[in-house]
C-alpha cells in the first residue's frame, strides 16, 4: 500500500468516524444543521468566513463563490474540491464537492421543509458512503439533515461538471 492510499484510507476512517460522532446521536434539526455546516468547514473550508454564515453559493466561472451574510464573499479554501452541480451557475440546485473519495452534494430548496428557514436555502447536505462488500465505484448517499431519508434509487446520479461534461456518480 503505498502512502497516498494509506493517507486516503485514514481520512475516509476520520470522515466516517466524523459523521457517525456528530450526526447519529443528534435529534435536533437546529443542531443537525450546524453539526452539517461544521463538517462542510472542516472538510470544505472557505478562504474566508464559515459555512454557517452563507447566505447564498452561485458558480462563478468554474468556482464555487459564497456569499455571506456580512456582505463579502468568497470562494473554498481549495477550488478544487468544487467538482459539479446541477440546476443553473447563478441558482444551483445542488453544488457536488468532492475531498479524497468522498462526495459532498449541497442541495438547495427555497421552498423546502428546512430550505425555507435556512440563510442559504440548504434542504439537504448528503455524503456518499462506501457500501460495504461491493467494489467501487458503488456509493450509498447519506443525509446529514433529514433522519427520515431514504436511500436514492437507481444506478447513479448525473450532474454536470465544472466544464460542462456530464458527472456521474454510481450509485446501489
């Protein structure tokens, strides 16, 4: 094995370990969502600012920009880590961000159960999850918001990439 797999594995083990910490246990939707926010800081960092702060993300070019709520904005620590969405640059309806082999799909819904109260209309925020004893590229995608999600049905989900493609990511 050599050091960059052993250095994915390692963070795949944090990310999980991560998720199970903040999100199984957690009951209240308020702290559902700021536990989700944190891990998009800890994960996704902005050059400047938090995620609790956002009031809005639009595509500028091909970077994620995030408005916040002092009047500035700016971009991810990492560009890179910003990989698709779907919807329009200027109002997505999800931004897909990827660190390692983990996928990150930020959905938006201004009229949403919990889009609608939150400052940058996040309805969900769902991670995809290695499935064990299936080979990849085979991800489950979890919600970290909604406890009563269901796992989504088909054989992958499509986005569109930062320079236009299709992004596919398999799913079972």
């Amino acid at each position: 094995m050599n050091m960059s797999t052993q250095a994915s594995n390692t963070a795949t083990q944090n990310l999980n370990r991560f998720i199970g910490e903040q999100f199984v246990a957690t009951t209240n939707q308020q702290d559902r969502s700021t536990n989700a926010k944190d891990f998009l800081d800890a994960q996704f960092p902005l050059a400047n600012g938090s995620h609790q702060d956002v009031c809005s993300y639009v595509v500028y070019y091909n970077h994620l920009l995030a408005f916040l709520k002092d009047g500035t904005q700016c971009g991810l620590q990492n560009p890179c880590q910003f990989v698709a969405l779907t919807g329009h640059k200027n109002e997505p309806t999800s931004v897909v961000l990827k660190n390692n082999d983990t996928h990150v799909e930020i959905c938006f819904d201004r009229l949403g159960t919990l889009g609608a109260t939150d400052s940058a209309h996040i309805e969900d925020i769902q991670v995809s999850m290695p499935i064990k004893n299936l080979p990849t590229p085979y991800k489950q995608w979890i919600s970290l918001l909604h406890t009563s999600c269901q796992p989504t049905e088909g054989n992958c989900k499509v986005f569109t990439a930062k320079d236009g493609t299709d992004y596919a990511l398999h799913q079972r």
